[in-house]
C-alpha cells in the first residue's frame, strides 16, 4: 500500500522511525512523509522516505514554530499516487490542504486528530477556534475517517462538525522494544522531553524547582529539559532569576539514542501539561522504560489509567503540588520501582506500536 502523510513540519524527524510511519513501513507499505522543513530529512527505516515540500510558512514567536502552506503538494500527490493520503496535525493548512487534494484526485483520506485546540495565551487560543470554525467543517466533511487519539478529543471535534459515524479512537503507541527498562538508574534526576510551548507547563515545573531547591534545601536534584520551541528564552530566563543553572540543565535537539538511554536511566520522568493530548508519545516512551511518571491530571490522563494508575496525578498549573510529588517519589524508591513496573504493563498491554499500526492498517482497507 502506498501511503502519504502530510505533517506541517518535524521536528525531530528520529520521531517518525518510532511512530505510525516508520512502523507502517516496517510492516511493507510504501510511506512517503511530505513536510515543509528547512533542513533535509531521512529515514533509517527502509521503505520510509522525506519529501521536503515547497511553501510559505509563518513562525509565530512564543506560540508556533512553523505554520505552512505547501505550494506544491498536490503535484506531488499526483506523482506519488498513494492509496491513502494520511493527514496530521489540527489546527494546520496543511490538514485542509490535504484532504481537498485527496478529494480531488479521488484518493481516500485520513485525518490524525493529536489534540484539538493547544493551550496557549486567550487570544491564540481564539484564533486557534476561529480558524476550526472556519476550515473544521471543510477538513472532516472530505475526509473519509478520522483518528482520534482519546475520548475527549473525539467529543471535542464534535464541535466543529465531525460526523461521529466517522470518529475512531487509536491511541498514540510506542516501539516498546526499543523503550524498555534499564537495570540502573541515576539518583535525584528529573527528566522532561518536549515542545518549549505554553501548554507544556514548564513554567510550573521550574516553580516547582525553586521550590525544591531554594525552599526545601534539595541541591542534589538535576532536571534535564531536552527539546526546544518558541518558549526557550523565556524558561532559560526562569533558570537564572530562580538561580537554578547548577540544577537545570537544557540538552537541546538530542538523538533518538540518547532519548531512549535517558529515559531508560532518569529517576522521575515529569509531563506537568495544562493541556494535551494524552498519550502523548514522550509520556509512552518514558512509561515503556519503566520510568517512574508524574502527569497532570487533565483531560484524557483518567482514560489512560482507567484501570491501574502507574504515575503520581498531581493539579495542573500547581507547583507545590508538583514539587511534594517529585519529593515524595525521589525519596520513595519501592513506590518508584512499582510504579515504573505497572507503567511499562500497561504500555506493553494497551500502548504496542505494532498493535496501533495493524489497527490503522486495518482502517486504510475497510476505506479502500
């Protein structure tokens, strides 16, 4: 099966080897990743391939990186005639682009709803709303199917005239070969892997630092931010006016290697989000490695432990709640250990990438 995705823009594109389009090609199909990117992109994952699409793209400063219109893609569509046009990503151009080229070249449609309206300031917010207002009906009327990835999500978009006749619920899933326990793990060492956005809520876990460091006299405590976004300078700023370089540590754009050996050896791995949607990839990935996690408890966090609750479920936006959770766990190392076992359990049970990609194969042939 030939298979296109549309994503805006990769950020780190190791990712796509871990996810949907690196598994999907590991099963035999034909997956071709069209992106706007201002770097070249490749694959170690055979029958994976970039294609760096031409366009224009506005980078919002505090809010979004890249916000593309990509100029040629349905001439590149036309000359890679998938079967399936897999979109990615609301609220983006490209998500619309991609479905009204589909329709037009009479190819079937996919569009991967990861969260809904990304938690920002009020007025981005608006205009995050305004513009699924505007392009929502047009993006799920043309398209054939519709992944969510949580429950909320999938009442959300609701909103914006999805048909629930054509909602799937596929979770985000993770390659729990390659994240998997360690035998040892550092001491005192907090590890958070992301986007530096608003919704992200580092403000609230460098707070909770402060709080750690400066207040509750815990010097030996070591938090590792690995990523980057529109947020940088501002969480550096945060850094020198709490005095915390000794303790905060920025390792930037980081291999997939060396994601996958910190999160097998950290001794706490934080998602203190105001909103996502959950599971989140690094938040699986942290889990499959038998890290102990803590999570806000926010939309989507209760469907994921539904059952068991292998992480510590602290208030969003609450750094003292935060600080006496990673407290708690720095200095509770067999309430670590259970929690790091029951985390990888559940991943290998509800989260395999191997499982989520036959689902989605799957799909691909019940539209074809």
């Amino acid at each position: 099966m030939k298979i296109l995705f549309v994503q805006p823009y990769v950020t780190f594109p190791g990712v796509m080897d871990d996810t949907l389009p690196g598994q999907l090609a590991r099963m035999g199909h034909d997956v071709l990743v069209a992106t706007f990117s201002r770097q070249q992109l490749q694959s170690s994952v055979s029958g994976l391939r970039f294609e760096r699409a031409h366009g224009i793209s506005l980078a919002i400063p505090y809010f979004v990186s890249e916000f593309p219109y990509m100029l040629d893609l349905e001439g590149l569509a036309k000359h890679f005639e998938p079967d399936i046009i897999h979109a990615n990503n609301l609220p983006f151009l490209t998500t619309w682009q991609a479905v009204r080229v589909a329709k037009k070249l009479r190819k079937r449609s996919v569009v991967h709803v990861n969260g809904v309206v990304m938690e920002r300031t009020y007025l981005f917010n608006l205009l995050q709303r305004a513009f699924l207002y505007a392009f929502g009906p047009s993006i799920f009327s043309n398209a054939d199917r519709i992944i969510c990835v949580n429950n909320s999500d999938a009442k959300e978009i609701t909103k914006f005239k999805a048909s629930p006749a054509k909602i799937v619920i596929i979770p985000n899933a993770v390659n729990v070969e390659k994240f998997s326990p360690s035998k040892e793990r550092a001491e005192n060492t907090i590890l958070w892997a992301g986007r530096f956005v608003k919704q992200k809520g580092l403000e609230y876990l460098l707070e909770a630092m402060d709080i750690l460091v400066n207040r509750k006299g815990m010097k030996n405590v070591s938090l590792f931010l690995t990523g980057d976004g529109p947020l940088f300078q501002h969480i550096a700023g945060m850094v020198k006016r709490f005095s915390l370089e000794g303790n905060v540590t920025f390792l930037g754009r980081v291999s997939r290697q060396e994601i996958v050996d910190r999160m097998a050896s950290c001794t706490i791995y934080v998602l203190p989000s105001i909103s996502e949607a959950l599971p989140t990839y690094a938040l699986l990935e942290a889990m499959s490695s038998g890290a102990a996690t803590i999570i806000s408890d926010i939309a989507g966090s209760k469907e994921i432990f539904s059952s068991c609750q292998p992480a510590l479920l602290i208030p969003p936006k609450n750094p003292v709640s935060l600080a006496d959770a990673i407290e708690r766990l720095l200095k509770d190392e067999p309430l670590r250990t259970q929690l790091g076992k029951d985390a990888r359990d559940l991943v290998l049970e509800r989260y395999n990438l191997k499982n989520t990609a036959a689902a989605v194969e799957q799909l691909y042939r019940s539209i074809l």
